[in-house]
C-alpha cells in the first residue's frame, strides 16, 4: 500500500519541511517507537480502526493524527510525526482550533515518553496532564495522561 487510506485528510502544509507519504509517516514513527517490530501487522489493525466512520487520519505538515471520536464531544487522539518540536507544537494547535470548530470540548491522549509533557506545555493550550497505566502491546505501563479541554 502506497497511499494513506482514503478516510485521511491533509492539511496545513508546512513548506520547512520535504512532505513524505502520510503512510510513510506512520510507517516511520511506529518503527521508531517499535524496533525489531514488523509494520505489516500494525498497518492492518489501523485500516480497520480507519474503517469505521468515527476515526479519521488528519494531518498538519508531516505529523498525522489518528482522532478516534468517542462521543459526539471526545476525541481520543494518537499521533505519527516525523517533525521537529516547534512544527509538532504548531500542528498541535492547529488541529485543536479546527477541532473546536467541529465542535469537539475534549480530547483525551496518552504517552509514555516524557517528552510529549514538554510538547503539550509549549502548545500554550489549557491541557491537564496525569499518570496512569496503559495496556501497550499486552503489558501494563505507566503513561502520561493529556485532557485538552476544547469549551
């Protein structure tokens, strides 16, 4: 598969950047986070959380969002990036306003990497960050939490 699937949206390109495949992204970042695992099993659970209608693929620059709409008013998010901080922050708050805009209030994501605490302070956006554990690939780990709260 050469193309991100059909339910995908592109958006606010950024020009500092060579753009690659929205695949390609996502195919980057899940090696980065998963060495010595294999992509193909992975990119076939995401065609079909893409499959229903409530999860769309979104994306700002060379970062693309996976927001999974749980309720009319919360989005769970996931997020594939190959950009450098400050464009990860921009398409951050890029995609909050135009979630805002859908009418989303909530948006609700989590991350074991420390780093994306940074991130989430440097978007300047009213997000509430926690602690928790999270099932990842079968066992239990503690995460951070993010709320970003739309109203």
């Amino acid at each position: 598969m050469n193309a991100v699937p059909q339910n995908s949206v592109n958006a606010a390109p950024q020009q500092s950047k060579a753009q690659i495949s929205g695949l390609d992204i996502i195919r980057n970042d899940f090696q980065k986070q998963n060495p010595g695992l294999t992509f193909d099993k992975f990119q076939h659970k995401l065609l079909t959380v893409i499959k229903n209608p409530n999860n769309k693929l979104v994306r700002y620059g060379n970062t693309v969002f996976l927001l999974m709409k749980k309720t009319p008013e919360l989005v769970e998010l996931h997020t594939f990036t190959q950009d450098n901080v400050p464009a990860l922050v921009k398409n951050f708050q890029d995609l909050a306003k135009s979630l805002k805009n859908m009418g989303i209030k909530t948006v609700m994501t989590y991350a074991d990497s420390p780093a994306y605490l940074k991130v989430a302070q440097a978007t300047g956006l009213p997000v509430k960050t926690g602690q928790s554990t999270k099932v990842i690939k079968g066992a239990a780990k503690p995460v951070y939490t993010f709320t970003l709260d739309l109203k």
